[in-house]
C-alpha cells in the first residue's frame, strides 16, 4: 500500500525543523544520511507558521525544506498540522476553542484542543489540507499523508450538544425510543424535549473517573466524540483525496480508550500508531498492542509512527531503553506486522515540554552517542533488509475479539467493583497464548470469525445485535470459544438482558450465572480441578469476581474451593453443535491460564509456532510462499532455541547466518529466519 514510493522498511521519523536555523538541518541531513533515515515526518504542528491569519498562507519555508529532503534522497510523511490551532484563531473565534468536562471554557494553549463541531476549526483544517495536497501532490519526496496528530479527548460545548441532540435524532427516530433505550424512567430522568439532553458532563451525569450515573447516555456520548472527531479527519481526509493518490493515515494510540479505531480504520488508507512503552511495560502488552493496530484493517502491514529512540518525557520516571532494546522493541513492531519503523523525534526541541524527550540526534548535536550509534546500526541493518519483508502477512487460527463499546460500558460500570480492567482482561488471555508461543490476531466483532479455530472473548459484558447469533455459528460449524465471568450481560444501550445471565450466550455456554461476587484485592478463592485436564491439576487461585454459575448442559472441569460457594462450578465446558463453548466464571492466576490454553489449543490442532524458551518471543510472517520466522529474545542473556525441521537450513537474515538444529539468540537479540 505504502511502498510503491520506496520498497524498504522505512525509517526515520518526526522532524521539526521550523524550530531551528537552516545550518542545523544542514547538520541533520549529514547525519540522517550517516544514520540510514529515510523518511521524515513533517509539518506536524506548523499551523500557525502556515497561516498566520485568516487570509494569508505562507508555503515556501515548507517548499524549501522538502525540497531539500528530496535532495538528499529522504522522502516525507506529510502532516497536515491540524493536531493544534493557531492563536489568532482561538482569539477570533472562540467556537474552536474546547469546553472540557466541567464546562470550562477553554483558553487557548496546550494542543489537540480544537471543538470537533466548530464550524471554524473544520472549515480551516479542510481548507489547510486542501491546500497542502494541491501544492505537494506531486512532490517528488511526498510518501505518505498525515492528518492532524493523535486525535483524541472529548468537548462538551453547545456546538456539540447540538450536534449531538442530532445525531440522537437520527438513532433513536423519537423522543420516547431514547427514553426506553435509556431507561430514563429511572430517577425521573424521563426527556420531554430533545433540548432537554445535554451532553454527560462533570455538571451532569459523570463524575471522576469517567464514572456515569446514566451508562446508557454515557456510552452513547462516547461514540458520538469518536464519530465526530472521525469527521473531522474525514473531511480532511476527502480534500486530500481529490488531489492525490499517495497513502493518508493518522497517528493512532494503540488501546487508546476515547475513539473506536476499528471505526476509524475504515477510512485510513493504512493503520499507523505511536508505541510508547515504558521500562516496565510487559513486552507480550506491547505485542498485543501491534497485534491490535495490525486488526484494525484485516491484518493488512501496518506504520510503526513514533517510538523514542530512548526515552519519553511525559511518564512519571522517564528510564533510558538499555542498550538494544530499541533495536529489539523495532524489530518486535517488524515482527507483529508494521513495515515501517520511526521515531519520534529525530532531533530533540531545546525548549518546552519535549526537551527531555529522546532523539535519534541528542542536545550535544553530533552522533558521537549512544543512542545515534545504535539508530545508525540499526538504520544500515534495514537497508540490507531491502523489500524482503514488506506486505508479508501473519496467519493465525487463535483470535481474541476486542471491542471499544464493550470496553466503554465496562469501564462507565457503577459495580460490581472498580477493579476490573478491559485490556488488562484482554492482556491475560493473549498472554496465555504468547506464552505458548500461539500467534494470535486481534478481532473486532465485524470480522470473519471463520477464519479461525479459537476465539476468547474476555468479558463480553455488552452483546451488540447479531454477535451472539455470529458466536452461535462459530461454535455449531466447530470452532471453540472462550469467555469469562460478567460477560453476556447488557445490550448495546446498556440495558440487561433479563432472563438470567450470561443473557444471549446462555444457551451458547450452557451455564446460568445467579450471582457476581466481587472480592477485595487481597482476597481469592480457589479453582479445584475435578479431574485433570492437560497440564492442570489440583488447584489454582482466583480473584476479582467470582460468578456464581450453575451448569445447564455443559459439562464442569473445576469448582470453587471456598467461600458460600464452594463446589459451584468455576470452569465449564460446553458441546454445542461442532464446537464448544467454555466459560471461566473467575479470574484465574497465569499459570492455568497459560496451562488452559495449551491444552485447549492442542486439543483444536493449534500448534506453537515453536517451543522457545521463556522471554523468547516468536512471531511468523509470510509472503509469496516463503516464510519469516522471528526471535525477539527479551532476556538479558542469550537463549537456545530448538528449531523445527523446517527450520534447519534457514538463513538469519541479518546476520547471514545458517541454522542448524538450535539457534542461539543474543540477549535482547533478533533473528529472522527464513525458511529454504
Ligand atoms: C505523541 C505525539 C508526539 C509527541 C510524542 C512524545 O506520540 O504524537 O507529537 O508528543 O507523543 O512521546
Ligand atoms: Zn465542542
């Protein structure tokens, strides 16, 4: 998709060279060249450059400096610089300006700060992107567009609640459906007028945390932000459009919890995110999380945008990336699917809050550092990689759906506890399949689940219309699904489906779950296995929630081993027509999990991609028949690693090498194996 405009990973990054003079990007491009970077992303927040008043817009600093890339053979990813309004334009028109969640006002500052509804802020971010794709569409260097920047957090103006009273309009057709779809009878909350709904703020229905009295019009003021930021981006996306062909994409933030990127998907040419673990981010979330930007569009590669070469500045203690570690954090993108691998930032700003930032070029200004040392390596590194690896595609027959409605009602959830995390939910389950070295895709609920043998569902809480029928016949033509305590609950206004939990997936599962405990941190219960089952015998501990469940049908592998509760079932497993369907009522500890899944995987013909030590991280890609086996060793220390036959023969593709039957990894070391 991206790569007709040059067939290598392409590296480099976010570059800002309207903070400096010209002779220091003079100095930039001797060391991008000395560092392998081919691609700057540029004019990311320039706006107030550009047009610096409601007529006037000035290009030619912006001609000079692709001009210059172009010379020196770096090509650019575009930005349209609307990430961040112009101070004349919040003087002038005070519409674009945010009203937050207590209904301040805001003044101008900060970024990511325009109202999705002002009718300013779309008519000049339109207008903008219009412009820039007339004058660059043609532009030797352009390869990518880039719209806006990080779109995200919500407003709460008159403009939007406007806007949003139509759109409600639109959804619900009258006044008395939304009343019943939001259960406003109670607490008198019954609506008269549509002028009666504003929207859920801080002063009405919402209060710390994102907590919500009313779920209902919380949720759906969710998707009405997402949407309406989406139009925003869309609208500049159009403009872009009528001019060029060349690639449009924005930002993305992985698990980001305010917009529904599998909407948002759907109009991006291709998926691109900013990675921003820290020191102590599980490497498998982070794997997750690439897995997840890699769903968004069917699997299709996707654009690792931002990383820092070293450090953040925005987390509460900023640690340095040991040595390789970004070498293996980008290989690990490479791995999950990206064809791309950029940083944010190739030099660091000198004032305001991203001096502390990493950079590819550090404040002393040379490359005699540490952290360009290793960008340059890396940078000659994918260079020899060439086009090897571009569009190869992961195949996987373990899924996990994720689903940001489900996720916005969990967390708008008045009970049963505050603990209960969604992706940290999602997280355990895709570790029980990393750890077992299991390549997994991440799903949304539109997506073709015949494609795969195994799909987990953590805490489907809300069943949207059709997904239940759509999990109904996966699991009738064969295939096994797994889903946990709280899930089955609501429909997609939030209201229970009464009848018994886990409401529609109850005939699915075979189970009636009476009850939900929820327990405090420092108390569990237990799951007692009744007889063995794979590797897992004996007994476990769980925690969080325990439901309450009696089996109708389907068959119990453990019970509870405390509590009122002891000897209710905790883990079932029900045959319905090919397939089955198994409920775990608990949150299991990561043993069993992991021993869970290897069984229920073997037991489908899901087989490891290979058995790698722990903290050997194993990911597939393919192309044209042949295949891409990747070792990411997390561990300090170097790994042995025992090779399938089909993988004696292969070649590391960046160091050359032939295998044999075991394959030594480096600490924090990469192999790329292709199979001959
Ligand atoms: C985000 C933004 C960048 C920069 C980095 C810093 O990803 O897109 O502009 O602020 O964070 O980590
Ligand atoms: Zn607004």
């Amino acid at each position: 998709m991206i790569h007709d405009k040059f067939p290598k990973i392409w590296y480099g990054g976010d570059y800002n060279p309207e903070q400096w003079d010209e002779a220091t990007m003079e100095e930039d491009l001797r060391m991008f060249k000395l560092a392998g970077i081919d691609v700057a992303t540029v004019n990311v927040f320039s706006w107030a450059r550009i047009q610096p008043d409601e007529e006037t817009y000035h290009f030619e600093w912006l001609d000079k400096i692709l001009n210059r890339l172009d010379e020196e053979g770096i090509k650019v990813c575009l930005a349209t610089s609307t990430g961040a309004h112009p101070a004349w334009m919040a003087r002038k028109y005070p519409d674009i300006r945010r009203v937050d969640h207590n209904l301040l006002k805001r003044q101008f500052g900060g970024r990511h700060n325009s109202c999705p509804h002002s009718p300013t802020y779309r008519k000049f971010a339109e207008l903008l992107a219009d412009k820039l794709a007339e004058r660059y569409k043609d532009h030797p260097a352009l390869a990518a567009w880039h719209i806006a920047n990080e779109y995200g957090g919500y407003c709460y103006c008159e403009n939007c609640a406007a806007a949003f009273r139509v759109w409600l309009q639109k959804r619900y057709g009258s006044i008395e459906a939304l009343n019943k779809a939001w259960y406003t009878s109670f607490w008198g909350h019954t609506f008269y007028e549509w002028e009666d709904i504003v929207p859920p703020s801080g002063m009405s229905e919402e209060w710390g945390g994102g907590r919500s009295n009313f779920q209902s019009i919380s949720l759906d003021y969710r998707r009405f932000q997402s949407e309406s930021l989406l139009d925003c981006y869309r609208l500049e996306y159009d403009a872009i459009k009528k001019h060029s062909d060349v690639a449009i994409t924005t930002n993305l933030m992985g698990t980001y919890p305010e917009l529904d990127y599998f909407a948002w998907a759907k109009h991006m040419d291709v998926v691109s995110w900013d990675s921003y673990p820290s020191l102590d981010t599980p490497v498998s979330m982070t794997a997750m999380t690439h897995d997840l930007m890699r769903g968004l569009k069917g699997g299709q590669p996707f654009m690792l945008m931002e990383q820092t070469p070293s450090q953040q500045n925005w987390q509460a203690y900023n640690s340095l990336k040991r040595p390789g570690v970004m070498r293996l954090w980008s290989y690990q993108a490479v791995a999950h699917g990206a064809d791309t691998v950029m940083f944010f930032q190739l030099r660091r700003s000198i004032g305001a809050c991203e001096k502390y930032h990493g950079a590819v070029i550090e404040h002393v200004g040379h490359e005699h550092t540490r952290v360009f040392r290793e960008c340059a390596e890396l940078g000659q590194e994918l260079v020899k990689l060439e086009d090897k690896l571009l569009d190869s595609r992961l195949t996987s027959k373990a899924a996990i759906l994720y689903d940001w409605d489900n996720r916005w009602a969990i967390d708008l959830s008045s009970g049963p506890t505050i603990a209960l995390n969604y992706v940290d939910q999602v997280h355990h389950y895709y570790k029980a399949l990393y750890d077992n070295h299991i390549q997994t895709d991440l799903i949304g609920l539109e997506d073709d689940f015949d494609r795969y043998e195994l799909i987990i569902a953590p805490v489907l809480y809300m069943i949207k219309p059709g997904v239940a029928e759509k999990i109904d016949a996966f699991v009738k033509r064969g295939g096994t699904f797994i889903t946990t305590f709280f899930s089955g609950i609501v429909n997609e206004t939030d209201l229970v489906t009464v009848g018994g939990y886990p409401g529609k997936l109850r005939p699915i599962l075979g189970v009636w779950a009476e009850e939900i405990d929820a327990l405090f941190p420092d108390a569990s219960n237990s799951i007692v296995m009744k007889q063995t089952y794979g590797g897992l015998t004996g007994e476990y501990s769980c925690n969080l929630l325990c439901d309450l469940i009696h089996a109708e049908g389907a068959e119990v592998l453990a019970e509870y081993g405390s509590d009122f509760y002891k000897g209710m079932p905790v883990l079932t497993r029900n045959r319905h027509g090919e397939g089955e369907a198994w409920y775990i009522a608990s949150n299991p500890e990561e043993k069993f999990l992991k021993k869970l899944i290897a069984q229920i995987c073997q037991d489908k013909g899901i087989k490891p991609l290979l058995n790698a030590p722990e903290g050997v991280e194993v990911t597939e890609r393919s192309k044209d028949g042949k295949r891409f086996t990747f070792l990411l060793n997390h561990n300090a220390e170097a790994a042995h690693v025992e090779l399938p036959a089909a993988l004696h023969g292969a070649k590391d593709l960046l160091s050359g090498l032939g295998m044999n039957d075991v394959a030594v990894v480096p600490g924090r070391g990469v192999l790329i194996l292709e199979q001959v």
